[in-house]
C-alpha cells in the first residue's frame, strides 16, 4: 500500500497466484477520476508494471461519515 502526498486515499499493490491486483482508491468528490487514473498510472510506470493485456475495473464504494449510518438510519 502506498499513500501519496495530497490524497485522501491510497494505491495497493497486491500479488495473487496468476496475476498483479493494483487499483487505487479515494475520497469522492474531493478526487476527480482523472485525478485517480493519473495517479495510478504515473504509479505503474514508477514500479514498472505493465499494463498489457490488464483488465480495468472502476467502482464506487460506499463509505458513510459523520456520524451518518451510526444509528442504521439512513
């Protein structure tokens, strides 16, 4: 895992038996999806992981603040 410089959020680096799980993953709207695409990919190249024949996913997670949830209330 790393966490960069001006991101709330972080990049994770994950062997698996077949293949290289990278992704990132950050606080929205404070990070824009260019943002997270530029980050990441300027991470790759850093480690020198290559992206061919890589299969991209994109995701929004829940992640309730404030207090909001705490209760089961919506």
């Amino acid at each position: 895992m790393k966490f960069l410089k001006g991101l709330e959020g972080y990049i994770w680096s994950f062997p698996r038996a077949d293949h290289l799980s990278v992704g990132i993953a950050a606080a929205w709207p404070a990070t824009t999806s260019a943002e997270l695409h530029r980050a990441l990919q300027e991470f790759l190249a850093d480690e020198r992981i290559t992206t061919t024949s890589a299969n991209f996913f994109s995701h929004v997670l829940p992640s309730p603040r404030d207090g909001r949830y705490a209760d089961g209330a919506s």
